[in-house]
C-alpha cells in the first residue's frame, strides 16, 4: 500500500507523524508533518491531529496547514493472523500493584473521593520493533477500536488500539460515552455484571452527564449495554446532546480526564494518582484525533477525538504498556491486578 511506503519514508527521516483508522473504517488516514516544530494546542480552535497528556505535558497537534495527508483503503494482508491471550503474571509487579490498590481502597474509606483509577506501567525489552507491521496487526486484531501511531521526535512514539471514545461534534451534534469495568471476552451472547462493575460504570455515566449539562441540551443516554474489544468487554452507556453556543475545548476541558481513566470527584483523584502512582502517565490515559477538522468529510468545525487507552510507548530497545482499573470501595486487589493483566493482552498478543 502507498500510504505505509510513504510514511515509513517520513519516518525514517525522523519527520512527526499521525496514522489512524477509526472504528469499523477500513480507511486508514496519514497526517504527515512537513518540519520538526512542536506545535501547542492553546485555545482549541486549531485544525489538526491532536495529541494531549492525561495531565503534565505538552498538548501537541500537527496542523493540517503543515501537513501532507493521503487516505487509502486498508487491504488486509494476513487475515489468518488474529493473537493470542498472554497472561504471564511478574510476580513483583503484582505485589506493588495490589499494594497501591490497598492505598486506593482506604482513600475511598477515608471519604477522599468515590472511585480512581491506578495503573501501572510494564517494560518489556525487545530488540527491534517494525512499527507499521505491528500497527497492521493491531488493525487485524481490533477493527472496532480506534487504531493509531503518533510520532514527533520531541514526543516519541505511541500505538494503540482504543475502544473509548472521548468526544465526537458533528456540527452542534454532540456524542460521547461512559465506558466503565473488564471482563475478558469469552463471545458468549450473555454477559453477566458484577455489582462492583455496574456502580463503577455508573459513576462514569453520571459524572459526564453533570459536566455536560451547562454546555448542551436534549441530552439522551443509550440503553446499558455490553462493548466488546478485542480480547476485553465493557458497560458502556452511549452519551448523545446538542451542542450550544460553546467551543468544543470547553466541553473538553470538563470531560477530560474522566472518571474511566481518572476517578470521581477528579482533582482528588487526579491528585491521589500523581503522588501514589510512582511514575508519569505522560501521554497514557490522554487524548487523541481530529480536531476541528474532519479528513474524511473534508469538513471544519468536527471534531472526533479518543481516550489512548491500550496503547504503548516504543523507545529504542525498550516498550512500555500503560495498564489500569477502576477501583471503588468493594475492590479487591488480587483481582483489580488481574484486570490489567487481562488488559495487557490485547497490546502483547501483537507482539
């Protein structure tokens, strides 16, 4: 395919890059930069590509002015490839994880705030990495989930497979979702919810409809139901309203970070998670998209933007996996570290 020649070219010569296809598209859409700069969102009315921190960073995009941007179709070239589950469990990982749970639990005991988010971070050593062989089987693996790599030698490089949607205006159409608790995807037509999973999930769903409300109208929620991606499943309640008179950065900066990649109420946990966590997310649990500008409808003012969520950091020999769960005061910690394990193998198995 033309578009992966040209972008392997561009990254060779260590230009930024963004290359994604969205969910159930077989589109895959190349935003290529034509210089090193680093350029900052500031007041959200930049055309672009996107790429933001889940809190401490820089917000960064690649404009659509200074950029070079070719969409093809995606023609799969190993349908039998699909992965596997990979459920190695690092010992001491798991102790620290399930220690840091315990800290979350008391918090939430303590009336700190309702729900967080802990995550951890994997490294696995590797010798090299093929990056658009690699994003090809993502693109195999997860058709439904938002399938990108993001390059800028200033930022590094991330790819991933998200299944959640952070916001999407279409015009004054506005949409989002509350996507909340794991379980691992057996395709069974049934599904069963824990009730620790449904109030997680609850929270999510009721902290997005009071952040929304001074800023839309006609607000509908979708009927509860089961999302499925890749290896993992989820509630998910889809979020619809109109938009009024606001900018979209606005209803971005209420949304983000949510309380699926964050907790409730959001400074306190948000607070909690930068002192307990022991590392920076940097661009974990951020966001990433169209803004302002949709390639595909070669329209202004839309605006289609994702929580990086089942994402990895490739560095020179090294690559890091972000892996997180909700916890709330009825969590246990041996199986809140299960939850990541179980989300781990959705980036592993297309290793």
């Amino acid at each position: 395919m033309r578009v992966f020649d040209v972008v392997e070219a561009h990254f060779t010569k260590e230009l930024p890059f963004a290359l994604y296809s969205k969910p159930n598209d077989k589109r895959v859409v190349a935003y290529l930069q034509e210089d090193t700069i680093i350029y900052k969102v500031n007041d959200f009315t930049e055309e672009g590509f996107v790429f933001a921190p889940f809190s401490k960073g820089e917000r960064v995009y690649i404009p659509k002015k200074n950029a070079q941007i070719i969409i093809e179709e995606y023609i799969e070239e190993n349908t039998a490839y699909r992965g596997r589950i990979v459920t190695h469990v690092n010992d001491e990982a798991r102790r620290h994880f399930e220690d840091l749970v315990k800290r979350c639990v008391i918090a939430i005991e303590n009336g700190e705030f309702q729900k967080v988010v802990p995550s951890r971070k994997e490294s696995l050593a590797v010798e090299k990495v093929d990056v658009l062989a690699l994003y090809k089987r993502l693109l195999s693996c997860y058709p439904s989930a938002f399938c990108s790599v993001f390059y800028h030698p200033e930022i590094g490089l991330w790819i991933g497979a998200t299944p959640e949607t952070l916001l999407r205006v279409q015009g004054q159409e506005l949409f989002t979702m509350a996507l909340a608790g794991t379980q691992i995807n057996h395709e069974r037509d049934e599904v069963e919810w824990g009730q620790k999973e449904q109030e997680e999930q609850a929270f999510v769903t009721q902290f997005i409809q009071e952040q929304l409300q001074p800023f839309v109208s006609e607000l509908k929620l979708s009927e509860v139901y089961t999302k499925r991606a890749g290896k993992v499943m989820h509630i998910c309640t889809d979020i619809q309203a109109k938009l009024k008179e606001v900018t979209v950065g606005n209803v971005i900066e209420v949304l983000h970070p949510t309380p699926a990649v964050c907790g409730l109420p959001k400074i306190a946990s948000r607070n909690f998670l930068e002192i307990e966590e022991g590392y920076s997310r940097d661009y974990y649990a951020g966001y990433l998209g169209e803004l302002n500008y949709s390639v595909l409808q070669e329209t202004s003012g839309n605006t289609d933007l994702y929580v990086n969520l089942r994402c990895m950091q490739i560095e020179d020999k090294e690559i890091h996996l972000y892996l997180g769960c909700g916890v709330t005061i009825d969590s246990d910690p041996h199986s809140e570290f299960i939850e990541t394990v179980n989300k781990s193998s959705t980036m592993k198995a297309v290793l």
